[in-house]
C-alpha cells in the first residue's frame, strides 16, 4: 500500500496556475512563463516609508534571478536547477522542487521604482520598495512691504 501526502487546496493551487497560465497566454506573455513549475512562498509588509517582500529561493543563486520593474508590476523569475541526475534513480521520495519560476506583484500608486533596491541572503530574497514622498502642502509666506 502506497501511503500519499493529502493536501486539500492541492485543486486549487492546480486552478490558480491554469488561470495564471491563460492570462499570460492572452497578455502577450513570453512562453516561458507559462511552464513556470512552482511558485517561491513570499511575505509582503507594509512599513512606514518601505514595502519589504521577502521571497523564499533556497539553492537559488543571485545571478539566476531574473527581477524586473514595468509599468507598476514587479516581476520575479528565474530557475533552480536540479542537483545531480544520476542520483535521483534511488530517491524513494522527492519534495524539494526545482524548475523556472515566476511571480508578478502590482505595486501601489505609492511606491519609488526608482529606488528599489534587492539583496539575496541565506536563500531569501528582500526586495525593499520605498514610498514616495507623499506631496505636502506649501505654506506661503506673504512678506509686508514697508
């Protein structure tokens, strides 16, 4: 008897990459990132002056992250390559995924593109966004004539 791993929002997860497959399709998106395998788990937080996005890329290496900023989507895709091949013939189980992959975040009217700034450290990836400054209003000093 083969025992399997239930995961009850396994269907949905299934629906969401089919949705996210025929948007791209319809948007002119390139093939790749279509056959995206997986998606890396990410936390978002809002802070006072910054949005901080942290994404999950254990085994990913900088230079295989591909990080884009156009017309108020941040992008994140790249790959993470399989270790040795031959070895994988004796695995009994496989949990660790490995592929292209590909997420898309549409930023607020409140974030700097300019300023975006992004480090990879111990497997995570910390995209730091700034805020605008928001536009305050001016005081106007009326100076009196003698």
């Amino acid at each position: 008897m083969a025992i399997t791993r239930y995961e009850p929002w396994s269907l949905l997860n299934q629906l969401q990459k089919e949705l996210e497959r025929a948007y791209e399709g319809t948007a002119g998106g390139e093939g790749s990132i279509a056959t995206a395998e997986w998606a890396p788990a990410v936390d978002i937080k809002e802070e006072s002056d910054r949005y901080v996005l942290l994404a999950d890329l254990p085994g990913v290496k900088p230079e295989d992250i591909d990080l884009s900023m156009e017309e108020g989507v941040l992008t994140i895709k790249g790959e993470k390559k399989t270790e040795a091949k031959t070895q994988r013939e004796n695995y009994k189980r496989v949990e660790r995924t490995y592929g292209s992959f590909y997420r898309r975040f549409s930023l607020p009217d409140t974030a700097n593109a300019e300023g975006i700034s992004a480090r990879s450290r111990h497997g995570v990836l910390e995209i730091v966004i700034p805020k605008r400054e928001a536009i305050q209003p001016k005081k106007i000093t009326v100076a009196a004539e003698d």
